[in-house]
C-alpha cells in the first residue's frame, strides 16, 4: 500500500477510534516517509495518550523539528514531557506555544502546571490567572490558581477565587472548599 493511502487509512482508523491499529499504521507511513510531520506529530500523540510516553517524546522531538512553529504541536510535546517529569523541557515548550498562539488557554494552563510541580507557585499564578481569563468558565484554571495562591498564604485570593468558580461549577467549588479549608454558609 502507497504512503499516502497508508495515511488516509490512518485516519479512517482514528475516525472510528481505533487508536492502536492507527498507532501501527502511523507508525508505517512514518518509516516510509520520515519527514510527513502531520503523520509523525498524530503517532506521537496516540503513543502519549496510550501512555506510551518513551515512544511518544522521540516522535514529538522529529515532529517539532519539521514544524517548529506550530503551538499546537509544542503543547502536545510538552504536556507529554509533563507526565514523564521533564517539567523544565516541557515549560519551555509551553513558553513556545504561547509566543506562538499567545490566546492558547491550554499552554498557559500546562506551563502553570509544571511551573507549581518545580515550586515556583508566584510564577504559576501569573500563568493560571491568565488560563482563566482567557476561558473564564474552566474550572480546573481556578482550582489550580487556588491551590498556588493557598502554597503562598494569600487566603484572601483563594476566598476569591473560590466564589468566582462557586459562580458556575458546584462540584470543583466542593473540591475546594474540601482541600482548601474554607467555610461557606451558602453552600450545599
């Protein structure tokens, strides 16, 4: 079978969510044809989600230098550099993403993240702040800006940021006030 219909079977394959066998036939299109990032950057994905994170973070490396200015694609290698540990390589790779996508909620979200793992919770802040702005009702954003504002002792900011999360998501606002200490009257 052609290179590129090997593709187009790929994607037939992911269309109806048959991961594993589009992980084998990506990974055929790749070895004959080393330099087709779309292909290489899909592969490395499946493998990060398969929890094949080895396999995924090589696939990424060849991906990115093929396409070294697509966000998309820096966030996805660095969020797998995320669940292999490598927070420094992956803030720098969210630090791409977000000069090239600057409104890419998720990079700044992701490079809050590994900023609070290494403990530079004041930096973290900056970053979940501006993940929230830029998509105000993800929950998530605020409870993790909670959590770094909670690391610094600014309870007066993890009040408010609680009852701006309270505002449209019950179940994160309980997760916060459970793990974060605080006391709501209003509160079912």
């Amino acid at each position: 079978m052609s290179e590129p219909l090997l593709h187009f079977w790929a994607q037939t394959l992911l269309f109806f969510g048959r991961n594993a066998q589009a992980r084998r036939v990506l990974t055929q299109v790749v070895h004959a044809n080393p330099a087709r990032a779309e292909a290489l950057s899909t592969l490395a994905f499946l493998h990060a989600e398969a929890g094949e994170i080895s396999q995924a973070i090589p696939a990424f490396d060849k991906a990115l230098a093929l396409q070294p200015d697509d966000a998309s694609l820096s966030f996805n290698a660095a969020f797998a550099l995320q669940r292999a540990g490598e927070h420094e390589r992956a803030m720098e790779l969210m630090r791409r993403a977000i000069a090239r996508e600057p409104k890419l909620d998720r990079a700044w979200y992701g490079l809050g993240l590994s900023l609070a793992h290494v403990g530079r919770y004041e930096e973290a802040v900056t970053h979940f702040r501006e993940a929230a702005r830029l998509q105000p009702l993800n929950p998530y954003a605020g409870y993790q800006l909670t959590a770094a504002l909670a690391k610094l002792g600014r309870r007066d900011e993890v009040l408010a940021e609680y009852e701006r999360v309270k505002s449209f998501d019950p179940k994160v606002s309980a997760l916060m006030r459970r793990e974060f200490a605080i006391t709501d009257p209003d509160a079912p």
